[in-house]
C-alpha cells in the first residue's frame, strides 16, 4: 500500500509540471499586458518567457527518459543476474570461474551464455553465443539456458542435449516471430562432458574450440570443423560426441566467446588469445580466477577498454586427486595431485 501511495505524486508530479509551465505560458499571453505591446522590450520579454518555459519541459522531458532508462538497466541487470546466476567455485572435483562483459554498455546485458552441472552422467557444461546482444538477447539465452538446465540430468548422451536445445530453440523463435518479424537469428554452442576419469567428449555447433592448458603448453582441445550453428540448418541425423583426449589433474580448459578473440586495438590488430593465454600460464600457480582476470585485463588493455563485441569465459581446472590412466585417449602418465595444486578463491 505504501508503495502505491508514493507512486501517486511521482505520477503528480511528472504530469503536473509541464501542466504548470504551459498554463503558465498561456495565461501570460493572454492576460499580461506586456505581452500585447509590439514594442521591441515586450517582445523581448515575451521571448525570454517562452524561452524558459521550452527549456523546462526539454529538461523535465530528459530527466524522466533517464529515469526510464535506470529502470530498463535496473530490470536488464537483474535478468541477466537470474539467467548467468554465479557457478560455484567447485563442481564435482572440477575448480571452476566464469565471467561474462557485455559490449552493450546501455544495457549491461549480453547475448553469451554458460553453465556448469553435475549430473549422473558426468560434468556437463556448456558455452554459448547469440547473435547480437542487448535486451533482445535475453529471451534467446533464456531459451537455451533453461532447456540445457533440465536436459543434462534428463539425457544419456550430449547428443539428447543438443537436440532438446536445437528444440527449444525452434519454439522460442516461432513464438517471437508472431510478434515482430524475426530477422535471421543463430546461437553457437559447444557442449563438453567430462566423466570421473577426466576424459572428455564434446558437440561443437559453430562455436570456437577451448584451449587446453596443461603446464606450460597451450594448444586448441580440437581442430576439427564445428557443426552449424543452431537456429538456420536443422542437425543432422546422426550426432557422435567428439573424443577430446583427457582432463588430467592440475590441467585447466578455457572456454570463451568469439568477442574475446575478435577485440581489435587501435591498428585493427585482432587479440591473440593463445599468446595471453601462454603468458598467463608462465606463473604458478594457476588458478581459474587468476586466468580470468589476466585475460580481461589483456582484452581490455588491447582494446582499450571498448569491446566491440559480448565477451564470456569459462575455466574448468580438473582439482581431482586421480585419473584413470588406462582410459582410452588419456595424455601421458597421471600425475596426483598434491596439497600445493590451486585452489579457487573468488574472483570479483
């Protein structure tokens, strides 16, 4: 009740000044008789009053679009707080950081999209790009975020994932489209598991490949062709997860977004993630948190602090005591992990 009380003289107030100043305006030209002379001092005066009357409205006009514009902010932020809700620092033995920068500065709001689970099955994860950004992105990456969320438990194989988010998908921009015409729209996705032996398995649909860090060797996790995007070209009938090789322990991945490699700097240089990536790895220890503030701070440094494009980052660092050494696909001999391997502390 109180809140509907203090809404009545806010709205009192909008409407009431420009009601005052134009009656103010009006009565002058009608009743003041200064304003019927045709004398050079009155229409002067007549000026000035007209003068800071439209200037009054122009201010009032600008302070209550900014209001509106805070609130549009204020409800945009808090979406994109409840869709790239915070992942914990640690997921079933794996360390885990992410951060997400929009390039959209009005609206603070990003059309990237990443999430991390645990299920039956194993460690799923996902990283995600819609095209464009802004408020416009936020259905899409709702669309896709809440089917992924359900069908990692629900599905065996990442095969069953990517078809409920390919589904969910469809719905959302037939939904949309009866609204408004909607404009040819994709998102990108890669989704990996990693299984309690550390081996990973991926379903790549246009989206760029993690690099593995392991030591001080930094390398792509694959290089083979991605899949389509989703949205444009349906999936094809057959879906065969891609063997990765194995997450060892102390080994980290780093997933991210085309914005962070698409950064230019004042030359139109595009930034060299795998060289950050290879300067960040040169200092023990290494941890997902330092990873990501090493590589925001370089993106921004590069393009001095104008993005062009939504960034997101995502490190999973395998803090698992052991592996599997006879798995098929495993890299090398296993190392345990000892109490000196990082661990997490929070990153912001």
């Amino acid at each position: 009740m109180f809140r509907i009380k203090g809404r009545v003289p806010r709205k009192l107030l909008a409407w009431g000044l420009p009601t005052a100043w134009g009656a103010m305006a009006i009565t002058y030209k009608l009743a003041c008789p200064l304003a019927q002379e045709d004398g050079l001092g009155a229409r002067v005066v007549t000026s000035a009053v007209f003068f800071a009357v439209g200037t009054g409205l122009i201010v009032h006009v600008r302070q209550a679009l900014l209001r509106e514009l805070r609130q549009v902010r204020e409800v945009a932020g808090a979406a994109q707080s409840a869709l790239l809700r915070p992942l914990p620092t640690r997921v079933d033995g794996l360390h885990v950081a992410a951060a997400q920068l929009s390039a959209d500065r009005s609206a603070r709001v990003g059309g990237d999209l990443y999430e991390v689970i645990a299920t039956e099955h194993g460690v799923r994860a996902v990283m995600g790009d819609v095209r464009g950004h802004g408020i416009a992105a936020i259905g899409t990456v709702a669309a896709v975020l809440g089917s992924f969320r359900e069908a990692v438990h629900d599905e065996p194989g990442l095969d069953g994932v990517l078809r409920r988010l390919d589904r969910a998908l469809a719905r959302h921009l037939r939904e949309r489209s009866r609204d408004s015409p909607a404009s040819e729209e994709f998102v990108t996705v890669l989704l990996l598991e990693i299984g309690r032996d550390g081996e990973i398995s991926a379903l790549n649909c246009g989206h760029p490949w993690p690099y593995l860090l392991s030591g001080t060797t930094v390398e792509p996790l694959a290089r083979t062709d991605p899949l389509p995007p989703l949205g444009p070209f349906p999936l094809p009938p057959e879906l065969t997860p891609l063997p990765c090789g194995s997450l060892l322990p102390g080994d980290s991945l780093v997933l991210y977004t085309d914005g962070v490699e698409d950064g230019r700097d004042a030359r139109g240089r595009f930034f060299s993630l795998q060289s950050a990536l290879a300067e960040a790895v040169r200092h023990h220890p290494v941890t997902p948190q330092t990873i990501l503030r090493t590589l925001f701070m370089a993106v921004l440094r590069h393009t001095k602090g104008r993005p062009s494009d939504d960034m997101a980052l995502l490190v999973l660092q395998n803090g698992r005591t052991k592996v599997d050494c006879g798995s098929p696909g495993a890299r090398g001999t296993a190392r345990a992990a000892t109490p000196s391997d990082p661990q997490p502390t929070n990153l912001l």
